[in-house]
C-alpha cells in the first residue's frame, strides 16, 4: 500500500511537535527572539535539506532507511550502521519517556513510573495500529494537537518580555536547530519508501516537520523570553492546563517516539531476516519504559549525541554516492572506501564540536565530507578504469 503526501505530511506534522523541541528552544532564548528565531530557521533549513535527500533516496528506491545505507557501504557494511541505529533509538525512546513523565508528573504528580507506563503504552497501540491504519487516527489528533499547540502558543505570547540570562553564541543554536531534523537522518527513508510520489510526499514529509518543529521550537524559546520560565510543565500548571496539559504532552510524545521505536524494529529487521519488525519495535517500546523508570536518561543524552554524530557523515558518503556518483554497492559486501571517509568525517565532527561557526559544525562536516567524497572517488575510478 502506498502513502500519500497527506498522510506522511500528518505523520511527520506530528513527529515535530514534540516536548524535546521546545525545551531545546528554551536554550535559544539568551539571544533574543530575532536573533534567536532567524538560528532557528536558518538550522532547521540545513538539517532539512538533509533530511530531504535522505528520505528522496528511500522514497525513489523503495527500501528503508538502513537498506539505503547498503547503497554506499555494502550489504554487510550497512550492518555495522543498523546495530548503531537500534541502540541509539531504544535510548532516544527513553529519553523520550522519561521527558513526557517528568512533564506530566509535575502537572498531575502520579509518579514518574506510572506516567512512564501509561507513555509507553500510548506508544505501543500505535505501533500495532501500524502506518497503514493511522492515517484516519492521525487525522483526527493532529487536529486536536493543533487546537492545542495554537493555545499552547497564545499562553506563550501573551506574555511581557522578561530580562533573560544564558550565553549561547549564533552559531551553537543553529546547532542546536540542526540537530532536531539530523536525528531523524537514520529514519525516514523507513517512512518515504512507500510514497505514491517520491518528490511530493518527501517534500510534505520534510515541510511539515520542518514547520512543526520550528514552531515548536518558537514556543519554547518565547516561554523564556515572555514569561520567563524555563519550566514548560510549571507554565502549563499555572495556566491552570491540567488536562489539557497532560494530553499536549502525551499526544505529543507518543506521535514523536512511536517513530523511533518502529523504525528501531525496523533496523533490527534489517539485520536479521528472523527479526520482525512490530515484535522488535514493541521490545523497543518496554525497553524505553524500563530504562526510564529505573535508570537516570540524562546519563545516556552524552552517549546518545556521541551516537547520533555517526549519523551526519555517513549520510553525507550515501549523498556523493547516490545524488552525485550515481552508484549502488550493494552487490560488494562491505565497502571500505567509503567505511574510511565516513570514519574520517566522524573524527573531523568530534574534533569540531568545541568550534563556533555561523552555520554550526554539521553543515561544514556534511559539506566536506561529500567533495572528499567525490574527488576520492573519481580518484580511485580513473585508476581502475587504467
């Protein structure tokens, strides 16, 4: 069955407005709302136009996400990239977990464990009701999630601009605004491969979040700067949101992380041919929930980012190769060219992480990653050719 532009668009609507976006909106705040609104955009604009070649790859050759991946590296080569992206989704899940309950306990203090459950059981019915069966569900709540995202916002703005401490630079929230779509580099070709029109539906796709997130991002920043509050669940309370809070911040989290955790199922699918993907993402799901409940999330955010960094330079490799090489390196088993260039853009994004720059690091790491990329290969091609 193939996905229509509308329905990828809800489904990626829904995966920007998130908790997670609007907390890392709230470090942007230190700039002021037109410096800091422009980073926003500016950062959401690089790391959606990666995030579209990634998607228009899976969306033209109808596999998913770590398939691709084998594009450039290899059958077996794409392996190492899949185990990498399980591990890092069963954190970001729950990471995710661990932030919705947090939010929602200190609107309605149930404990941090029994709302860790009651997210993650949200999560589980919509990764057995599949993408297949959401489109009309999806239709339905991405309605309500606006309704409230629209008065979330009006609370915000109608606040009096409050003095605000931080020191953040340009460059490092561009950063933090690319970070948002790079984290998504790893998942949504699984959500574009079955696009009824592979351009339109990624540029939905990509359009959607894109405007979701940065709203999102906006409220968070405008919550620091109008009322002065770093606190989203203390903003909410004192607006007297109770339930209207609690269903912003379980809608929200359960439409964000039932992504990650069925595109972890699907990873793990694609490294073993026993492995099924619902099974696997349902795992993910009581994983996420476990490590929320008994373990400190913050702990894992630093292995988490250290994780993600893979992501940025090997999606650079798998542009060169696919948008500008024209080549598919399935048929080898591991490609070790391309596995160096990856390595070599990894150290260089380690390296650069204490750098300060107007475009941030990821945007110069992708960048350089792709023209090395390019000329070692044109390289390494004449000489075999001769």
């Amino acid at each position: 069955m193939k996905t229509s532009v509308v329905s990828n668009g809800l489904l990626w609507f829904g995966a920007g407005i998130s908790i997670a976006e609007i907390l890392t909106g709230m470090l942007v705040a230190p700039l002021g709302f037109v410096e800091g609104a422009t980073a926003i955009l500016i950062g959401h604009l690089i790391g959606g136009a990666v995030m579209f070649a990634a998607g228009l790859i899976g969306a033209r050759t109808g596999v998913g996400s770590m398939e691709t991946v084998g594009m450039a590296f290899g059958s077996k080569g794409r392996l190492w990239f899949a185990l990498l992206n399980v591990i890092q989704l069963i954190g970001w899940t729950a990471v995710m977990i661990a932030t919705a309950a947090t939010s929602a306990d200190a609107l309605v203090p149930w404990g941090n464990a029994v709302w860790s459950v009651i997210a993650g059981a949200g999560i589980a019915l919509w990764i057995l009701l599949g993408i297949k069966n959401l489109d009309k569900v999806n239709r339905v709540i991405m309605a309500a999630l606006l309704l409230l995202t629209l008065f979330l916002s009006r609370l915000v703005f109608d606040g009096i601009p409050q003095p605000v401490s931080g020191d953040i630079t340009f460059g490092g929230a561009v950063e933090l605004a690319v970070a948002m779509p790079l984290s998504w580099l790893p998942l949504i070709a699984d959500y574009t491969r079955t696009a009824e029109s592979p351009v339109k539906v990624t540029v939905s796709s990509c359009l959607s979040y894109f405007i979701a997130s940065c709203w999102m991002f906006f409220i968070g920043m405008g919550a620091v700067i109008y009322l002065g509050s770093d606190d989203l669940a203390a903003v909410m309370a004192a607006a007297g949101l109770g339930c209207m809070g609690i269903l912003i911040v379980l809608l929200s989290t359960v439409t964000t992380t039932f992504l990650d955790a069925l595109s972890a199922g699907i990873s793990a699918s694609s490294i073993s041919p026993r492995l099924k993907d619902t099974p696997c993402a349902l795992v993910t799901c009581v994983l996420g929930v476990i490590l929320a409940v008994f373990f400190d999330t913050d702990a894992f955010q630093d292995f988490l980012y250290f994780i993600g960094s893979v992501f940025a330079p090997m999606t650079a490799v798998l542009i060169a190769d696919y948008f500008v090489l024209h080549a598919d390196r399935r048929d080898t088993s591991v490609n070790l060219t391309n596995l160096v260039l990856w390595a070599m853009g990894f150290c260089l994004y380690r390296q650069l992480l204490d750098w300060d720059t107007p475009l941030g690091i990821t945007f110069p790491v992708i960048v350089a990653v792709v023209l090395l990329s390019v000329l070692v290969h044109k390289v390494t091609d004449k000489r075999q050719a001769a």
